[in-house]
C-alpha cells in the first residue's frame, strides 16, 4: 500500500488514538506525525505477516506509551502564546468529555478502549497491545462500565 | 448498566484535522537531521581533541613517559565518554517500535536502565581518567618551573578537579538519575497495568 493511502485512510483514526491519550489537541497532533513518521521510515522494512492496520496501531500506542519520556514538549506547549494559536475545535461538550474521560484511565487502558471505540476487533487489540483475548475482553467490560457510570453523573 | 450511550459515535465525531502530506515531509526531514546532528557533532569534537592532543605530542615532543601516558589517559577518557554516547544511540535505535506494546514497555525499561549504568558509570570513569591525564601530563612542565610555581599549578589544577569531583560530578550524575529514576518508575507502573491483568484471568 503505498503511503500516502496509508496517511489518508489512517490519519483520523490515528489522531484520535493519541487525543484519547492525552487529551491535548496540539501534542495528540504531534504525536500522529511522529507515528507517520516512523510509519514512512519503516515501511520498505513491512512485511506482510501481520495486518498493516496492526502495524501502525502498534507504532502509535508505542509512541504514546513514550510520550512521557518528551515531558519538556508538553510544557512547552502549555505556553499561553501557543494555547491561543491552537485553540481546539469547537466540539460537542459531550465528545469532549469522552475524550476526558479516556485521557484520565490508567495508560494502557486508554489505548485498549480507543481501538475497542475505533472497531478493531479484539483479537487485534490482542495483537497490539499483547495481552489475551481474553483479558482484552474483560477490561473493555470493565472500562465500558466505568465510562457509562461517568456519564451517568455528568448528565446529571 | 445501561448500554444507551453511543460511545463509538462520539468518538468518532472528533474532529481531526489532517495536514497537507506535503508539511509531514517537511518534518520529516527536519527530523531525520536533528538527532544525527547531535551524533555526528559529538564524534566530530573528539576527533578534533584527540587530533589537537597527538598535535601537541608531535610538535612538543615531550620526553618523559608521565607526559605520554597523560596524554594517553586524556585521548582514552574521552574516547569512552563517546563510545559510551554512540552505544546509548544504537540502543535507541534498537527499540523496535512494531512490538506489542508489553513487549515495548519491557524494552524501554531495560534500556532506560541501560542509560542509567552507563551515564553514572561512565561518567565517573570519565572523570577519574580526565583528571589523572591532566596531573600526569603537567608533570613534565611543571619540573622546568621553579618549585614555588610548581606547586602554585599544581594546587590550582587539583582545585580545580576537586570542584569537579566533588561538585559538578555529583550534581550531574544526581540530575541525570532522578530523571531516569522518575521514567523507569512510570514505565514499570504501566507495564504492572498489563501484569495485573494476566493474574485477574489465570
């Protein structure tokens, strides 16, 4: 697949991952590029053994997982001047509380249910997070349950 | 529990803006040059000091074996210290990103101790090395001076590797490993995130 379909088809999907990790517009955007960056980097090196889709949704999670390492980044674009410059979308307070919701679960959990809200399917999850199906199953249940809860209270 | 909250279709109306493919490759190739600057800067320095070292071996011709072996400990110390920085960079390398993320965290901790060892340990061998070049080294001058002098250079460049041993050394080793200490600590707790787990299903 050559890459600019790859960034085409995968970009939002991507995007949404790292805003539901960590919930920050300008720093999930720089992270989505990191991934395409590697992406690019390293697809002459792709095989065909596992799922593209797979591929990438495990470059992502890896770099988010990393992201605490670049803290000074975050700090950075905590500055007001750059606040201002990228202003978030003006989006439903209800989808912006989704995404809080996500960004306050422990690390690994914000990834599994990003790929569950994503539609990935769960044998994939597996895959990518390296973890049973099984086990993929039950935490999903479990972070569905805690979501809806929050959900409860806040339309409260 | 109730199930009526859609929560894959608010997911999926954030919106995400997409730049131009154009822009990422800007980036990228910005990116590329950043971290082999940094690698390539390093290496280029101790080039330039080594060579200015074996200049000054050639041009002075130092006829005491002290002076040689000085310069000697010198050229080595930091030819360790850069060893040391280009192996770190190959770890890095080394991290593969295509892994599960379990086997990603596991990795990252090792080298995240790796650096540790390396920064710490090395640094002392770097600095006890440095200093026992230097002393060496002045020797052979230092007998042509008069003794009062002789003792003057003498006790100013041992100030001088007191204060970095005693100082800077300790200060920076103790920067370098609260920092290391605080990624390896997070990077466990997320690792035991996905341990736990396995215990709740066996």
């Amino acid at each position: 697949m050559p890459f600019e379909e790859i960034y085409n088809n995968y970009w939002s999907k991507i995007f949404r991952l790292c805003m539901g990790y960590v919930n920050d517009h300008a720093l999930a955007q720089d992270l989505a590029q990191e991934t395409f960056i590697i992406v690019w980097q390293q697809l002459p090196n792709f095989r065909n053994e596992s799922n593209i889709g797979t591929w990438i949704y495990r470059i992502a999670s890896n770099r988010c997982l990393r992201q605490l390492e670049t803290d000074k980044r975050i700090q950075k674009s905590e500055l007001p001047f750059q606040i201002k410059e990228e202003a978030p979308l003006s989006i439903e307070p209800q989808i912006q509380f989704l995404y809080t919701c996500i960004s306050e679960l422990p690390e690994t959990d914000r990834i599994i249910i990003s790929l569950e809200l994503e539609d990935i399917k769960q044998a994939e999850i597996a895959k990518i997070v390296g973890l049973s199906e099984g086990n993929i199953r039950v935490r999903i249940h479990r972070i569905k349950a805690i979501l809806t809860e929050k959900f409860k209270v806040y339309e409260r | 529990m109730s199930a009526n909250i859609d929560f894959k279709n608010l997911w999926k109306q954030q919106e995400a803006e997409q730049p131009e493919l154009s822009d990422l490759m800007l980036l990228l190739r910005s990116y590329k040059n950043k971290g082999l600057k940094r690698l390539v800067l390093t290496n280029v320095l101790l080039v330039i000091t080594t060579v200015g070292l074996v200049l000054i071996w050639y041009y002075f011709q130092p006829q005491l074996i002290t002076t040689k072996i000085g310069l000697i400990t010198t050229i080595l110390a930091m030819l360790i210290f850069v060893l040391a920085y280009n192996t770190l960079f190959k770890y890095y390398k080394s991290a593969s990103e295509f892994e599960s993320n379990s086997a990603y965290l596991k990795n990252l901790i090792t080298i995240k101790r790796k650096q540790k060892f390396m920064q710490t340990t090395m640094l002392q061998l770097y600095f006890i090395l440095l200093s026992l070049g230097v002393c060496l080294y002045l020797y052979e001058y230092v007998k042509l001076m008069p003794t009062v002098v002789g003792l003057l250079v003498y006790a100013l460049t041992l100030a001088w590797l007191a204060f970095n041993w005693f100082y800077l050394r300790p200060k920076t080793i103790k920067k370098q490993e609260k920092k290391l200490d605080i990624l390896i600590k997070k990077f466990e707790m997320i690792n035991r995130q996905l341990d736990e787990l396995d215990e709740l299903n066996a």
